[in-house]
C-alpha cells in the first residue's frame, strides 16, 4: 500500500542523510536545502519529464502508475489556472487526465500545485524554504523533517495532524537547542 512505500522510502531518506551528517558533516546544510529544492520543483519536474522520455518508456509508465498520470496533470493543472482548480476539485478535471482515469496525485507537493495554483505554491515553497534555513543545523530536527517530507511525497494531507505535528516538533527541537553535539558525543 501507499504508506508501507512511503514509510519505507522515507526511512531510505533519513538513512541517507543520518550517513552524510555522520561521515560528511561538511555536506549537510547542503543536502539537506538540495532535497527540499527537488521536492518543491516537482511540478516543473513532472511537466516536461515526459518530454524527456520516449513514447513508449512513457507508454510503459502510464500503464505502469497511475500516479505518473496524476502529478503530470497536477503540473498542467496549477500551470494553466493560476490560482488552481480548487481545493479536491482535480478529478472533476478529466481533460487533464489524458491515459488514466482521474485519481488524486498522492503527493503533498503536486496536489498543492495542481489544486491550489501557482501563487499558492510560491507562499509554500517560501514557507517550506525558511523553515528548512531554520532547522538545517539541527541534526534531530532535519531528520524529522526530512522523514515527513518525504513521507507526503507519497501520500497527501493539508490538514493531517501527522504533516503539522511533525513540522512543529522539529521547530521546537530547534529552538530547545537540542544538544546535538553532545548527544552525538556521547554516542560515538
């Protein structure tokens, strides 16, 4: 099911990045602005991916995912209406959904693009870039919050307790100043 991979994916992610912090610490501020940067350009991503790609490799993905489907109308969808479709109104837009029937994208970011459009995918991305400059030097913040932004790569919820609460868990181990080099001290 979705959140077994997204759980999964997420851990991957957080094994990564608890490896770079470990053996190259100097990399870490980096990586962790150069995953969120990725993230929040999906809905360019997915407009011109399937540009890159054959017509039958992309043939063998719409047959394979329907998600595939999903974010490239997502990325139509929040480029043609500037501000969006509106909030769950994506399937009542079948013309966007060209190999599949509508489904919802299951991505945090493309829903947030396609439903809601361009100006409001600006204010998220600003809000999602300040608060990665605001928790990027904290080992245990990051980590949270790198695990939930992956985790809503996969699946999607504006008003899920499990989105927020972890967002404010990691601002709040930020501004406890967590002592993370004395932990990391002590574990070594």
């Amino acid at each position: 099911s979705t959140g077994s991979r997204a759980l999964l994916v997420s851990f991957f992610a957080v094994l990564v990045f608890s490896y770079i912090y470990k053996y190259h610490s100097r990399f870490w501020i980096f990586s962790v602005r150069a995953f969120v940067l990725i993230l929040v350009l999906q809905p360019l991503i997915y407009h011109n991916l399937y540009w890159l790609f054959s017509d039958e490799f992309n043939d063998f993905l719409y047959s394979l995912s329907p998600r595939y489907v999903a974010f490239i109308a997502h990325a139509h969808m929040g480029l043609d209406h500037i501000f969006g479709v509106g909030l769950f109104q994506a399937s009542s837009f079948p013309e966007y959904f060209f190999a599949r029937w509508p489904i919802p994208a299951h991505n945090q970011f493309m829903s947030f693009f396609g439903e809601l459009g361009i100006i409001a995918y600006l204010t998220w991305c600003l809000f999602l870039w300040q608060f990665t400059k605001t928790i990027e030097k904290n080992y245990y913040a990051s980590v949270v919050f790198i695990y939930t932004l992956s985790m809503y790569t996969f699946i999607t919820g504006y008003n899920e307790w499990s989105f927020w609460v972890p967002l404010a868990l990691s601002y709040a181990i930020t501004r406890a100043e967590f002592p993370t080099k004395k932990l990391n001290a002590s574990l070594s």
